[in-house]
C-alpha cells in the first residue's frame, strides 16, 4: 500500500511540474498589431512606413518568451503614399515580384537583466542574417471575449545594404537621397491559441 502511494503522488508531481512547465502558444492579432519602420530622407527626416500583411507566432513558457516567428508580405508595404510603395516594391527597393516574403526565426534567447533579447534568423530580399531583437512583454491579461492575451514591443536598426537594398541617389550638397540605417519597431498584440496549448499540456 504505502509502495503505490509513494509512486502515485511521485507520480502526480511529474505531472504537475510537466503542466507548469507546458509551452504557450501566442499568435499575432493583426487587428492589433503594427510592423513599422522609419528612414532617413534628405538627412532632413524621416519617412515612417508599415507592413499590412502578417503572420507571427509566439511560444512561452512560465511567462518568459522562448521561441518567435513571423512573416511579412513585401508587396503589402505602405507608407501612405501609392507612388512611393510602387517604387519600394521593384527591384530598386524590396523586388517583391523576386522576395515576396520577410522571414524572422529566432534561434535562442539571451537575458540581459530585465530585457529579452531575441537572437534569430532574418531575411530579407534573399539575404539571412543573425539578428539580435530586444522585446519587452505586458500581461498576460483576459480580453473581454475571455482570451488570453499578452502584449510584445521590440525596436532595433538594420542595414539595407546588408540585405542588397543598394538604390540611392546623391544630392546636389553631397548627401544621400536615402539613409542605410533603417529602423525597425513593432507593436503587438497576440492570443493564447488554446487548442494547441492544451495538446501540448
């Protein structure tokens, strides 16, 4: 008796650590999220623009991210004006028609103190590189339709030349038409996809 005690609370432990130990599945509420980013024009300001078209997955484990991906759709790209997103979508800029598609994949997670970095996979118009992406978590909170809810906001730079993003134009002064550093900033919103939280629980 006292044998197959001992072996089902031992039992019960396992199985209770392995639930709190279950991976959270999040996926990006477009509705609420924007993928945006701001360059440099004329060295006199700056031209912000987003993306309309996304997917993004997250996976959390005991409130800490983990795991991150996302996709883009280049020919989705809109900075409010029709002329501009045409030329950024040829091969001068982006070459949607070539790589339509903007991949990020994170390979592990570094903790720097209170900050997340993701370290990952991006690529775009053909070109990977490794990637290091600070994020900052909110919640989880319960939304009125009694989802699951949590909050992700990241910013870093990159350089168009590092991905063959190589148009310019030089100005009378000696400047570039089009700055290389380009910021990055995304503000998200995603839901506890229960279904797969509860197979892998």
């Amino acid at each position: 008796m006292r044998t197959k005690t001992i072996i089902g609370l031992t039992t019960a432990a396992l199985l209770g650590l392995s639930y709190a130990n279950a991976a959270d599945n999040y996926k990006i509420d477009p509705a609420h999220t924007s993928v945006g980013f701001s360059v440099r024009h004329m060295g006199v300001s700056n031209v912000k623009g987003h993306f309309d078209d996304f997917t993004g997955l997250l996976v959390l484990e005991n409130g800490s991210i983990q795991e991150a991906s996302g996709t883009i759709q280049v020919k989705s790209v809109n900075t409010g004006m029709e002329k501009r997103d045409n030329h950024l979508r040829t091969a001068d800029f982006f070459d949607a028609a070539k790589y339509p598609l903007i991949t990020f994949k994170s390979k592990r997670v570094e903790k720097n103190g209170e900050q997340t970095v993701l370290i990952a996979d991006f690529t775009m118009r053909g070109v990977t590189k490794e990637l290091r992406l600070p994020v900052t978590l909110s919640g989880p909170v319960k939304d009125p339709m009694g989802n699951t809810r949590i909050g992700l906001e990241a910013k870093t730079t990159v350089n168009r030349k590092d991905y063959g993003i190589q148009f310019n134009a030089l100005m009378e002064t000696g400047g570039l038409m089009v700055g290389e550093e380009v910021a990055l900033e995304i503000n998200a919103e995603a839901t506890k996809d229960a279904a797969v939280t509860g197979a892998n629980k």
